[in-house]
C-alpha cells in the first residue's frame, strides 16, 4: 500500500517487468499522460479547499465579487475578527465544544470497546458468542432507526442541548469492538500466559502488556472516533439548540442561517473547523487511510 | 510476520484471516465474574442507546407520540397505515422524501462504484507520487459534510460561484441555479458527495486490490491473457467481496443522506431534495410527531434489509463460474 508494499513487487529477474516499472526508468507519453491526469484530478479534489483558505481572507466585497480572484487583495482578517467576537455566533465557543466532545467521545470509545473486545478475544464465558454476534449485528442497523428513540432517551436524562447529548450516545462502537478484538486475537497468547504464571492478575495483564501491544490499533481507533465525532452533523443540529452548546458543524448551519450570502464569514467558519482535521490528517494520514482500509477487509 | 505492529501498510488479508482462528482453550486464567467486568461499560452505553432504542423505537411508532403534549395515547398500527394510505397527510411528504432519497441514491451508487475503482487501478500501480495523489484525493472525506457543504454552496453560487465561473470560460452553460433547480440540483448533490466520497471507496479498493496474489497475473499473462481479459478474469473475481461490502456501505450511506441537502439546497426547490432522513428528522424532532416519523424510519429500514439481502444475494459465492 505504501512503500513497504514491495513483498510482490519485489525485483525478481525471472518475472516480466510491468508497465509502470519500465515506465520508471525511461519517460514514456504513456508516463507523461498519467501525470497530466493525475495532476489534473487532484486539482479537482484541492483547489475547492484552497479556494475556501483563499476566500477567508477577503474582505466582504472581494467574497461577494465577481469573477472570482485566487489571491485576496487586500489580504484581511475581518472576516475572523468578525466572526469570533459575533454574539450569536460564537465561533471560539463551538471550536472549545467540538474539542471536548470529540475527545471525551474518542476516549470513551477507545476505553470501553478495548475492556469489551478483550474479553471477546481471550476470556471464556457463557454467551459470548451471542453477545459478540449481537454487536456485530448492529453494524448492519441503519442509524436513522435509533435517531427518534435516542432524543427521548437524552431527553430523560436531561442532556438535550448539553456536551453529553453528543459524547454518550454514539460512544458503543461496533466497529471498534471488531477491529480492536481482530487485534488482541493476534498478539501471541504466550506471552499473556507467561505474565499469569508471574501472577498478574487479568487487569493487569490488560494495561500492562495487551494495551501497550496495541498502540498502533487504539491509536487508529481513536482517531477514527474523532473525526467522526467531530464532523458528526445530523445528531448535533436537533440535539444542541441554544448557540452557545453546538459543536462546529451545527455551528456552520446556524452560521449559514445567519449570515447566507456573507462567503467570507462561512469560509472562516468553515477553515476553523477544517484546519484541525486537516493537520491531523498531514501528520497522521498513515492511521486514517490504514484504519479505513481496513474496515474494507471485513467484507 | 511480526505480531507486535499492526495497522502497517502493506498487511495482506492473509494476515488478516490468520487473526480469525479462536483463542485457544487453556486452564481457568479468570474468574466467573472478570470478563462481564470489562464487558460491562460498553454493554450499559450500547444497551442504553443502540438496543434499547431500537425496541424503543417500535414502541414510540405505535403510538400518537408528541414531544410536547402529555398524552400519548396508543394507536396500534394507525401511524404505518397513514404512511400507505394516500389520503393522509403524511402519505405524500414522505413518499417524496422516500423518492428523493431513491433517486440520489441511484444516481450516487453507480458513481461512487466505478470512479473509485479506477482511481484505484491507477493508483495500484507502483510510480513515484503514489502516496502524495492518494493523500490528495482522500483529503475531503476528512472534513465533515458540513464544511463540504458550506464550501460548495459557495462555489455553486448562481451569479459569482466558481463553477459557473469556470463553465463560462470554457465556454458552457454559466447560469444554472445549481442549489434551486431541477435536475441541476441532483447533479450538485451528486456531485458533490462524489468529490467528497471518493477518496474513501478509492482506498478501501486499493487495499483489495493489493491483496490480489501478483502470481495470479503472472499465470494470466503466461495463457496469453491480455491487459482487459486480466481485468475480468483475474482484478474483478478477486475484488468480488469487497464489491459487495462497498456497495453495502455506500447504499447504506446514500440513503442517509441529510447534511448535503439541508445546507445546499435547504430540500429545495420545493421539497424535492428533501430527502428521508430529512423528512423524519424534520416530523419527528421539530414537529414533534414522534409515532409518525418512528414509524417513518422503520419503512426506511425496512426497505434498506431488502437491499442489502438484494445485495448479498447477488454477490453470493456460486459454484460454477
């Protein structure tokens, strides 16, 4: 997949080099073309991201002007000033929001679907496989189902329009539970057995040697949970009404409402909530795409 | 292969299965009690938010359920008949959004399958970049659909969006109302989830990809299998499970479309991108008529397991091929 992929491809003078290996040594159209394609695609997948930088630094006629310029003249922060110090919409306040609820929400799942998934993996007990089925069930039950239920249940426990509406609810993850219990599976038993002839207790031998073992597997799972958290939009829109309690994405809604035609202000909302994502995504890009590949092979 | 790394790029779906065989039976390492411990933080959240609501959320469609009143008094099946009986209110604003959702849903699928498949054929082969483009083209599903959508609302803009901008100069049609009129506001919303999507199918089918033995090829190419007849007799049965699975994922996850619309098109014009999950969400959490949107996303979901039953028949494991 990246650069260590080379188990196949490894330089074996007995097989036919491929297209793109010869296309390495000498520069072919065919090469050429490709770059050209590629480049162009991404392109299309880049320049709406730079065009929202972009625009978040003009000012209110430049946004609203036509045709569209790629290099704000004069360059200006009003957009942010204007922003963070609104009253109705207190951007700074959605960002602290979003922080608290993605990682609070991060950490709960991470923590209760590796208690769960580790005793899925190694314990023995009556109704294990029921239980592990139902939870793998659930993967396969349309979200929209619980949308109705679960407000009356926030609801009871007075948590509309609170943090813990969108930290709770989504906490019991499926997936994590499956990919997290996929992992403890293939840590060597031994190694478990030889701690419990030393004493260790299950807990122990948990926190001790299984979580450490794991590092790469929690690390992914968290991140996975937090992006999704923290883009999470339906659930917080009808959750979270007063604008002091949303998160950045109801936030952008309320936004829109607010100020519909004032680009500049939607585009500086819009980078503040992209910009943590997107640093997270550059340096730890690897975990992401390796944890949403994987999600693939459990087909 | 070492056990101690995981989540290292390259893992192959041999690995991957050889994780699968049970834990072996070994002497009492634990009390009765110790695995219902670890078990018992997830199982009170996903008892008290997936599996009750779920009953729950039967419950709630069998009665007149509102939010803001006292009674909720017990209707039988009423709120299901009102949904087929199309002399009641609800009948026709829900079989619109049950339309909506259909036709972004048809038009999506097909997208969302091919076009990631050959950014991943591309990408599979081995030249200098690879992880940069991959990068690049998996960068917008990281943002949330809110961001997503507030920016193309902008560059869809009518008068001084970029789309329309750039249509121009190349000498098109320039003044179509992406977000206000049909069919062009499908095109935007299927447009839009495409460029935000793809990245995401794109990767898991490079992953299957990967995992395709290069040995198979080789065998093909020694029979005197050509580039297209490699392509259908060796890429796609490989790619047959996870065809499944991402046809699986990605109906699942057209049918719930709601941010798109909701802040492009605001459902519009009229209600006609107002799609289901905006219907029920709209009936049952601002209008409060609970029963009726329950009953409202049980029909969703009835129709979805139809699907995905459509889904794993079609792609089932048959003897002769």
């Amino acid at each position: 997949m990246t650069t260590t992929s080379g188990v196949h491809e490894a330089t074996d003078p007995t097989t036919i080099p491929t297209d793109a290996q010869k296309g390495r040594r000498t520069i072919t159209p065919r090469t050429v073309l490709r770059y050209v394609l590629l480049v162009l695609l991404g392109l299309i997948f880049v320049s709406p991201l730079i065009f929202m930088i972009v625009t978040s630094f003009k000012t209110r006629g430049e946004a609203a002007g036509f045709p569209p310029t790629w290099i704000p003249d004069p360059f200006s922060t009003d957009a942010y000033t204007s922003i963070l110090n609104a009253r109705g919409t207190p951007v700074l306040r959605w960002f602290t929001n979003s922080l608290i609820a993605a990682l609070a929400n991060s950490a709960l799942v991470v923590t209760t679907a590796a208690m769960a998934a580790y005793a899925l993996a190694r314990m023995e007990f009556r109704g294990r496989g029921l239980i592990f089925g139902l939870i793998i069930g659930t993967l396969f039950v349309p979200p929209v189902i619980l949308v109705i239920p679960n407000y009356l249940i926030v609801g009871e426990l007075r948590w509309l329009n609170t943090l813990a509406a969108v930290i709770v609810p989504t906490a019991a993850s499926a997936f994590g539970v499956f990919f997290l219990r996929q992992f403890f599976l293939a840590i060597p038993e031994e190694l478990e057995e030889a701690a419990r002839l030393d004493g260790a207790s299950p807990l122990q031998i948990f926190v001790k040697l299984v979580l450490p073992l794991s590092r790469p597997a929690l690390a992914t799972l968290a991140l996975l949970a937090l992006l999704t958290n923290w883009n999470d939009f339906l659930w917080p829109v009808y959750v979270l009404f007063s604008p002091e309690m949303q998160t950045l994405p109801a936030g952008l809604s309320t936004l829109q409402s607010a100020n519909a035609v004032r680009y500049d202000l939607l585009m500086a909302g819009a980078v503040i909530a992209s910009v943590p994502v997107l640093i997270l995504f550059v340096f730890l890009q690897r975990f992401i795409i390796e944890g949403v590949s994987r999600s693939g092979l459990k087909g | 292969m070492s056990t101690t790394r995981v989540a290292a790029p390259g893992d192959t779906v041999d690995a991957v299965k050889k994780d699968q065989r049970a834990p072996r039976r070994g002497v009492a390492k634990h009390g009765k009690v110790t695995p219902w411990l670890f078990l018992a933080p997830y199982l009170v959240l996903f008892g008290a938010f997936v599996i009750l609501p779920v009953l729950l959320g039967f419950w709630i469609s069998l009665h007149r359920w509102d939010y803001t009143l006292p009674n909720k008094p017990f209707v039988g099946f009423r709120n299901y008949e009102q949904l087929f009986d199309s002399s009641s209110r609800q009948f026709e604003a829900f079989w619109q959004s049950m339309q909506a959702t259909g036709i972004f849903t048809a038009a999506s699928v097909p997208l969302l399958m091919v076009l990631p498949l050959l950014v991943a054929l591309v990408m599979n082969q081995k030249f200098p970049g690879r992880n940069l483009f991959r990068a690049v083209y998996f960068a917008p599903y990281v943002l949330g659909v809110a961001v997503v959508a507030v920016l193309w609302r902008y560059l869809l803009d009518a008068n001084i969006g970029l789309v329309n901008y750039y249509l121009g100069l190349l000498g098109l049609p320039d003044r179509t109302a992406w977000t206000t009129s049909l069919p062009a506001a499908w095109v935007a919303l299927v447009g839009v989830t495409v460029w935000w999507t793809l990245g995401y199918n794109s990767v898991i089918y490079l992953a299957a990809l990967q995992d395709i033995p290069k040995e198979l090829y080789e065998a093909a190419r020694v029979d005197g299998a050509n580039k297209w007849q490699q392509f259908w007799n060796v890429t796609m049965p490989g790619l047959r499970p996870v065809l499944a699975f991402i046809l699986m994922i990605t109906i699942l996850a057209s049918a719930n479309m709601f941010g798109q619309s909701y802040l492009i098109t605001q459902g519009g014009p009229g209600r006609e991108t107002r799609t289901a999950i905006y219907q029920i969400a709209e009936t049952g959490l601002r209008n409060y008529q609970m029963g009726s949107a329950a009953a409202m996303s049980y029909v969703l979901t009835a129709f979805l397991m139809v699907l995905s039953v459509a889904v794993f028949w079609l792609f089932r494991e048959r003897k002769t091929r």
